[in-house]
C-alpha cells in the first residue's frame, strides 16, 4: 500500500474543499455570489451594466419628478391668475352700467389696475430652483404677433360677412370697432351705416365716430375709393393701423351690428423648451413646454372702463384671456400627466433591471448554505482521513522496524 500517496490525494482533497469553503463563506457574509471578477467575469460585466441602467433611470425618476414639481407650480400660479381674470370680468360688467357713479367708476378702474399689475407680478415672481417659470424662457413657441378677432360678425345678406378681410399694423395699439347697418331709404336705395372706432391707448387720440351711406347691394362706401378702407389714429391724420373691407349689404341687413377688436403682440423671454433626462439611454430626455403668461400676452394689459365699445372690447379681452390661459393650464396639465406616466415606466423598467442584475449577481443563500455545510463534512472527514493515514503509516513503520530487528 502507497501509504504517501493515500495521504497526498487526502491531503490535495482537503486543500480543494477549504477553498471551497472560504469561497462559500465569503459569499454567505456578503450575501453576493460575485465579489470579484474571477467568481464570474462575464456574469460580473453584465450585472455592471444592468447597474449602471438602473442607476441612470432612478435619477430619472428623481428629474421627473422635480419636472412634475416645476409644472405644479406653473399651474398653481396660473390658477391664481385665472381666478384674478375672473374678478377683472365681474369689475367691467359693473363697469358697463349707466347706474355707476364716477367715483364708482373711478374705484373700479383702480382695482382693474391693481388686478393687472397683479397678474405681471405672479409671471414675474414664479420661479423653480432659480428659473422663472412664466417669462418664456422655458417655452419654444414663437410670441403670436398683433391678432385680430371678431367675436361677432354676422353674414351680410348679399354675400359674404359684415367684416370681410381685416388686416392689422402690428405696431398697432389695442383698438376695438364696431360697424353698425342703422336704416334703409327705400327711396334712394342707401343704406346708413355707423363705424365706431376707440382705443384705450393715449396716443389714438379720441374715438371716431362715423356715418356712411351704402348703395344696397353692394360693398362700398357711397362716395370712397373702392375697398379696402382704412382707419389710422388721430382722428384719421395719425398713422395707418386697420383696414377692412365689408360683405355686400341688402336691406335684410338692417340692424346687424359686427365687433373687432385687436390683441397686442406678445413678448417673451430668450430661452427654449426645458429638457428632463429620463435616465433611459444616452440623449432620453423629455421636453417640458411653458409658455409665457402675462398681461400683455393674456391680452388684459390695457382694460379701461369707458364707454360701452370700450367695454364691451374689454370683455370680449378678458373672455379671450379666460379662454387662452385655461389652453395653456391643459398644456400643462398635459405635460404633467405624460411625465407622471413616464416616471411610472422608468420604475418599472428600474425594478426589472435590478431584478436581472440581482438575479446574475447575489447569492443563492439556501443552496450556498447546503454547499457551506457540505464542505464542512467534508473538510472533517478529510481531516480525519488524512490522521487515520499518519497513524497506519507510524503503525506500519513499527512493525517493519520489529520485523528487522527479530
């Protein structure tokens, strides 16, 4: 018997399984399976990557949600603003009854000026983390020039609308017209229109208040050049900044009154749409789009109590502003919902990664136990196989030197 070479295998033996043995136990303290890169070298590169991604899309989620908070502050802002433009329309409702008094009037004016003072300050005071939120600079839309509306403008009966073809100078200040078909002389076949014409601007130089004949059946002016007619400032001698031509009149016309009032140009900050980086991949980013809200842009930056046009112009401003910042409050809206769904994405795609990366990289502690237990026996059988092999080779020694000396 090669008593040597039993203890060398038993010895070798032992040596494999105390290094299994450590292995297991490194594992089962830090609860991973790969703790450097000779336990896996490939498992170990894509569990690194799959790290990495789930590290990209839970920052994400936090720069989604800081995008969600910006917007929430956006609209709040905007609700105080809508709720501003709702007082300002109840104020030149009252202002449009010959039942005020001046001073009535006058009181009302000042909290129209306030209010509007009010809507610039909350634009220009609405901030996240430094940013204005409000001004622009955080939208790509381009600034609408000066606009032209005609809430009411009914068809004439010979064809056409009352207002047909209106143009603007976009230098123009905020004007509001009516135009009127008062009366039909069957017996001169005219018909009597009236052109009202007014601004608040202190430039525009008074209203203009004027009385035309229409030849029934047709669309102009008895007595102008053909359309279209234009209507400047300063009692007609200022600077040229409406022209509009009209539908052909009937008799059936009589009566009809049509209404056009202009918006200025709006403005905005330099600056474009906000990026938010989902984590996701290289270049992932989600745009975030916040127009510019103030009092010129909402329209409302010159409402003054005067005369009915005047104030009828100022409702029809105000109505439009409701209307224009309820859009822009969906926009928003919009946007927080689609970010809100993103975040809810970029979680599960997280949580997924992480369970591939913990699925590659942790430990399997119930088998490593059984593999650590294992490996215990193993060592102490080994152990007390490599002592029995000691004992039998002293054992054999003694009785070979016996055998000499005999």
């Amino acid at each position: 018997m090669d008593v040597g070479a039993l203890a060398n295998l038993a010895l070798n033996a032992s040596a494999q399984t105390q290094q299994d043995l450590m292995t297991q136990t490194q594992r089962l303290s830090s609860g991973l399976r790969i703790n450097s890169a000779a336990d896996d070298p490939s498992g170990l590169a894509i569990a690194t990557s799959l790290a990495t991604k789930v590290a990209g899309l839970d920052q994400g989620v936090q720069e989604i949600q800081d995008a969600n908070n910006a917007l929430a502050i956006a609209d709040g802002a905007m609700a105080t603003m809508s709720d501003i433009l709702q007082r300002m329309r109840t104020l030149v409702v009252e202002a449009n009854s010959d039942l005020e008094s001046q001073s009535d009037l006058n009181d009302i004016q000042s909290e129209l000026t306030q209010l509007t003072l009010e809507i610039n300050t909350i634009s220009e005071s609405t901030t996240y983390n430094g940013r204005n939120l409000l001004d622009g600079s955080a939208s790509s839309d381009f600034p609408m020039p000066t606009q032209i509306m005609t809430p009411l403008n009914p068809s004439a009966s010979g064809g056409g609308t009352l207002y047909n073809g209106v143009t603007v100078s976009n230098s123009a200040p905020e004007v509001v017209q009516s135009f009127t078909v008062n009366s039909f002389d069957p017996t001169t076949n005219m018909l009597t229109v009236t052109v009202d014409f007014e601004s608040t601007d202190p430039n525009f130089g008074g209203s203009q208040i004027q009385t035309f004949q229409v030849v029934a059946g047709t669309n102009q002016f008895s007595g102008l050049p053909p359309p279209p007619y234009f209507q400047s400032t300063q009692q007609g001698f200022g600077a040229s900044v409406l022209s509009f031509a009209i539908g052909t009149l009937t008799a059936a016309d009589v009566g009809k009154t049509a209404v056009l009032y202009t918006l200025n140009a709006q403005t905005k900050a330099p600056g474009g749409n906000l990026s938010v980086n989902s984590g996701d991949a290289e270049g992932s980013v989600i745009p975030i789009d916040i127009p510019a809200v103030n009092a010129n842009n909402l329209g409302v930056s010159e409402v003054q109590v005067g005369d009915s046009l005047i104030n009828e112009g100022d409702e029809y401003r105000i109505d439009y502003a409701i209307q224009y910042l309820g859009a822009i409050r969906a926009q928003v809206g919009a946007q927080n919902v689609s970010l809100q769904e993103a975040m809810v994405n970029s979680n599960t795609s997280a949580v997924n990664q992480q369970a591939s990366e913990s699925a590659i990289r942790d430990l399997d502690v119930a088998t490593a136990v059984t593999e650590y237990t294992k490996d215990q026996i193993q060592v102490t059988i080994q152990n007390r196989m490599v002592a029995g092999v000691q004992t039998l080779a002293q054992q054999f020694a003694t009785l070979v030197s016996d055998a000499i000396v005999a």
